[in-house]
C-alpha cells in the first residue's frame, strides 16, 4: 500500500513540480585583471528562453531596473558606471505606457575598480527583476563577494562563484518555458532579440483531450463490461465498505500509474527536440497518417488489435497474488486485455501529444486518460447501487467504436496534408480535402441512421433518440462544410482544412481583394507559396526588407508553417477581419516565412548554421534559422514588425484570436514606426 501510494505521489508531484516551478536566471561571477591596478568585476546573467531581464536604464513608471550596490571600502575605488553588454534591446511597451529596455539570453555587466593594496574583498548586492510575457517575479536582491588581489601581468577571466537562484513557486500561465539557443549571434546587423511569446499547446487542455479520450474508451466493448465484475470482485474480496473502497481505491490509482508511466516513456524515448520535429517531419507525418488509418480499420472490424498472448498469461498469472501486488497486476492486465479498444485512442492521443514538442505533454495526455478510466472504478466501488444505473451491454458498444473509427479516418487525412504541403506535392488541396471529409462525415450520418452496417453491428431495428440527435449534427456538419468546395472559409474548422490558398476555385479570396491592390508577381518563392486571403506578400525575408525600405513602410514578419494548425485559424479567423484586412493591405509590406517547408535551397546558398552549427539545406531550415537568431524563439505563428533597420517596433505577437489586440497589435507598430521616420 506504501509503495503503491508514494509512486502515485511521486507522479503527481513530478508532474506538477515540471509544470510550476521555474528557475529562469542563472548568474555568474568572475573578475578580469587588466593590470595591476585595474580590474573588471563581471556579472553574467543567463536567462532561459521567453524570459528577460530588465537593463539599468528604466525611467521612472516602469519596472525596476537591474542595479548595482557596492560596500565601501578604502582598498579600492569605483572607476565610471556599470556597464551593460550586448546593448538592451528597446521597445514601446503598452503596459507601462513607455519605452522600455531589456536583455534576454546572455547578457554582461561589468564595473571597473582601480585596486590600492594587494588584496581586497569586494562586496555588495545587485537587484534586479525578471519577467515573460505574461508574468513578473518579485523583484530580487542578492548578495556577492570577490576576492580581488593584485597581478603582475594581464591574466584572464577567471570565475570565483556562481550563484544559483532559489526555485520560486509560481503558476506558469504559459505552462512550460521551450528551451531554445542562448548564445549571441555576431553578424553584419545586430540580431534583434526579444522575449519570447510562448505557442505551445497548453498542458491543461492536453490533459482534457486524454481525460476526453479516457471517458470513450470506457465506453468500449473491451472495457464497460468489466466495471460490474470489477466492483463484484472488490466486494466479496473485501467483505466490508470501507475496505472495498481502499482495494478499489489502489486499483485506480496502479491504473493511473502504469498509463502516466506509458507517457514518460515515450517522452524519454524521443527526447524533447524530436517531439518538437514531430509537427512538421515529413516521415513522421505520414507514419501517423498511417498509423491512424489502422486504426480507424482496427475499430471498423477489420481485424483487432492485441498483444502477445505470452505477456497476457503472464501478468494474468501475477493477478493472482495476494495484497497490492496483485491487485496493481489486475490494474495492468486490464491495459494488455482491453488494448484492443484503447491502444488506437491511446495512440492518437499520443501522437496529438507528441506533435506538441512538449516533453510533459504524452504524459500529462495520459494521465487525463488513466484519470477518466480510473474514477468510476472507485466510485461504483463505493456505491455499488449506481451499478444499476448503467445501460447493459450489448451492440451499442460496437457502434461506439465504428463512430469512433470515422473520426480517426478524418483525422488521420490532417497529417497527410501536412506531408502534401511540406514538400509541394499538390495532391491533397482543399476541395479534395474537404470532398473527403464531406463524404467520411456523411457516411458517418447513413451508419448512425442504420442505414450501412459493419460486420459486427446488430440490426438496427428502430431509431433510438440519442442516434437521431447525433446524425442531426453530422449531416448538419457535412452541409455546412459544402460551401468550402466554392471557398466558403469554414472559420470554425479552418485550422484542420488545408490553406485557403491551395483551393483552386475561390470566389470568397476574390472578392477580399481590393481592386486597386492586386497581388505582385514575379516575388522569389512565389511559385511554391501562395499568399493568404489575396494579400500582396513576399516569401523571402531580404527581398521583403528592400521592398519595404523602397516604399518607406514598416515590414510584417509572418513566421508560419505547412502544418502549423494556429497560423491556418489567424488567417481564417484574424486576417480575415475588415479592418485588419484593410490595414494588411495598405500600411504594411507583409513577408510569410514558412518554416517547415522542405523545398532545397541552391548549393550557394546553403551554409553552416552558426546556432546549431548544422547545414541549413532547406527554405525551411534557412527561414527557422533567422528566426531563432533574430528573435530567439521557434514557435509559430509569430508575428513582428520591424523597421527598415531591422529594430523592432513593438512587442511581437503569437496565437491570439482577439480581434482587438491584433488592431492594437498593428496600429502601435504603425505609429512607431511614423514617430522614428521624423
């Protein structure tokens, strides 16, 4: 029972422990002799990604600024201020109404002292406060010490402590910090570097799709009618209430347990930066395209899907032993002998999780699913009355499979398109696309009204109401998915659709585009990337910035992707709108850099990536690259605007369907951009 509990607790503490506690900000200290009268005491700050650290230089009104307080002493003198390096980036910030000055990645500050005896202690403190986009810590203040003694000859740093921040509990709204590169780019132009606005998909909302999924594999054939023998078991077993709670209690827990330790598994099987190129790999894509039609297949009837005999036997035969040990075997056994219904759910529900590049994401999917399928074991156990309750078993279980086969066909046919779209093959458009779910969704509807039958479906002899609502809202679905064939933009729907540019007859993008701003051709790129919503857009970020310098207007980047599901809903949802689409087209020349596209680059043009010192081959691998060096970040859709110096001119945005904020977000970098021109 000990055992059993502390694991269930260690599990949750990871998991909340992963999701809560940060430690954005790592310092060091060391000194550099520059002779033997002059030192320089140097303090390096490392920040993780999406994190920045505020610059000395912050007028009154803002956030506190990064300072430097040194004890005096009469061995040694201050020679001029702290410095800072590289050079704060600066930015109007909204919140605080005014310019303001941060570092992100690695930033140096220094302070020279002229030294008098051989030997000195130097001590004092530094404050200083840091903080993501949607979140600030306490402002902090600690304290340092050096050891300084007099040389005789220039020597070099040399680091005397490193100070590690305490952990500080909070709630991380944005759920988990994405490690990226943190090194400084020397180039020509100074890279610009900004906090980053975090785009992974939420952890919580991963744990409600698992917790979804866990609610309709209990539903299954392979699993509801095991909730009554379960309790039953439980009951005689332990002769009394309260110890069939307890025995029914570890049976869920031993439930959770093996199913979180199926997530973390696959998390260290992959590791982080292969979840993260999951989205967009094109092997990837495919295999999960396949894998799903399996699926959908497995729960057609077709065939099923199981597990070796041996292992079954195996743990069956552990089942049998006496106390908690056997009762986690029955836990397990339940997993190997129910997979045959499960293991597709769980595979799409690992395959959503994975392609998040989340490392917490698999498991936390999982435990929302072990979770769903573990509390009505314990709660029947408890009051086994609500036993009676429960429909009886019988041919609507098998009809739960079958809907649920159709919705893996549909959504198998999402990662098909990504591979389509990466690498140009221009065979699954959007009216091929939306032909097939139309058709996928209304079969669906014939299957629900009894009309087509499978193999293993029982005769449907009258219309029960819970399968005519259901049919009503997939025909009504497959109806309103029709006008798509003729470029109706499905808003609700859009981020699944291939883009709307890939739809060959398009009668709503034509009448968007205003008669006196009809697209340009001739741009580089533009025979393999089509613009959005009929707006002028170029797809190579130097051409892009001449342009924009020529015509004297600001420049929009759109970092985008092929298979990023949040830049198809901006577009459908955001750019769509009257006034943005207004403002898109008049006051700025926009550049879409995808990021996952697959087209090689010309030999000259490819080259060694000095972040990851990897050949950069593709145009997606070049247009990431310049992302990460530019704006140390990899999430799409990110969107900034910057002028014809390439400085930017307000805080970038990401996923935000707030139609007001992307107004808000355009008009200020507008305006700044009229107030640096002056």
């Amino acid at each position: 029972m000990k055992k059993i509990f502390f694991l269930f607790y260690f599990i949750l503490v990871s998991l909340s422990g992963m999701a809560q506690i940060i430690n954005p900000i790592h310092w060091e200290l060391s000194q550099k002799k520059i002779n033997n009268t002059y030192t320089d005491l140097i303090f390096k700050a490392t920040l993780d990604a999406g994190w920045h650290l505020y610059g000395l230089h912050i007028a009154d009104g803002g956030p506190v600024p990064t300072s430097f307080t040194f004890s005096k002493n009469k061995n040694y003198t201050l020679v001029g201020q702290v410095t800072e390096s590289p050079k704060p980036i600066s930015a109007f910030d909204k919140n605080f109404n005014m310019p303001i000055n941060w570092h992100i990645n690695t930033v140096y500050f220094t302070q020279r002292i002229k030294t008098i005896s051989p030997q000195n202690t130097i001590t004092g403190s530094y404050e200083y406060m840091v903080c993501n986009d949607k979140s600030c810590l306490p402002p902090t203040e600690t304290p340092f010490n050096f050891e300084v003694k007099s040389l005789n000859k220039r020597s070099k740093i040399e680091v005397k402590s490193t100070i590690n921040i305490p952990k500080i509990g909070i709630a991380n709204p944005i759920n988990t910090v994405n490690k990226t590169i943190h090194t400084p780019i020397a180039k020509k132009s100074s890279p610009i570097y900004l906090p980053k606005i975090q785009q992974q998909q939420s952890l919580w909302l991963i744990f409600l799709t698992g917790f979804l999924g866990g609610m309709l594999a209990l539903i299954m054939p392979c699993i509801f009618p095991m909730l009554p023998l379960t309790v039953s078991y439980f009951t005689k077993k332990a002769g009394n209430k309260l110890k069939t709670i307890q025995l029914a209690g570890i049976y869920g827990l031993s439930i959770v347990a093996i199913y979180v330790a199926l997530g973390m598994f696959v998390s260290v099987l992959f590791g982080s930066a292969a979840l993260n190129e999951m989205a967009s790999n094109g092997i990837f894509n495919f295999g999960f395209f396949a894998l799903l039609v399996v699926f959908a297949v497995s729960f057609f009837g077709a065939f099923d899907i199981t597990l070796p005999a041996a292992w079954i036997n195996k743990i069956d035969t552990q089942s049998e032993k006496q106390g908690y040990t056997g009762i986690f075997f029955m836990a397990f056994l339940l997993a190997l002998v129910s997979f045959s219904c499960t293991g597709p759910i769980i595979g799409t529900l690992l395959v959503d999780a994975a392609t998040t590049g989340s490392r917490l994401a698999p498991a936390m999917g999982m435990f929302g699913f072990s979770l769903a399928l573990a509390i009505p074991f314990t709660l029947f156990a408890a009051f086994p009355a609500w036993l009676k309750s429960l429909p009886k078993s019988g041919g609507w279980l098998n009809n739960v499979k079958v809907v649920l086969g159709f919705l893996e066909l549909a959504f198998a046919l999402k990662f098909l398109s990504n591979v389509d779209l990466a690498y140009h093959v221009d065979m699954l458009d959007r009216e091929i696309f939306l032909s097939l779910w139309i058709v996928i969704f209304a079969l669906l509807g014939f299957y629900l009204l009894g009309k087509i039958k499978f193999a293993h479906d029982n005769e449907v002899s009258y219309l029960s109401i819970p399968r005519l609502f259901m049919a009503i809202l997939v025909f009504s679905f497959t109806l309103y998915m029709v006008p798509g064939l003729w470029g109706a933009p499905l808003k609700s729907i859009s981020a699944w659709l291939p883009p709307q540019t890939s739809q060959d007859f398009d009668l709503y993008t034509a009448a968007l585009t205003p008669a006196n701003h009809p697209p340009k051709g001739n741009k580089k790129y533009s025979d393999k990337f089509k613009a959005p919503l009929g707006l002028d857009v170029f797809f190579d970020y130097d051409e892009a910035l001449a342009y924009a310098t020529k015509v004297n207007k600001p420049l929009l980047i759109d970092f985008t992707g092929h298979s990023c599901v949040n830049c198809r809903k901006m577009e459908a949802a955001v750019w769509s709108e009257r006034e943005i689409l207004k403002r898109l087209h008049n006051d700025f020349v926009i550049v879409s850099l995808y990021v996952d596209d697959k087209t090689d680059l010309p030999e000259p043009e490819q080259y060694i990536s000095i972040l990851s010192n990897k050949k950069i081959k593709t145009i997606g691998q070049k247009w990431s690259d310049l992302q990460a060096k530019m704006f140390n970040t990899n999430s799409q859709p990110y969107y900034v605007i910057i002028n014809n110096q390439q400085k930017v001119l307000n805080l970038p945005q990401a996923f935000n369907l707030d139609i007001n904020n992307y107004i808000n977000f355009l008009d200020s970098g507008k305006l700044a951009y009229k107030t640096q021109q002056k």
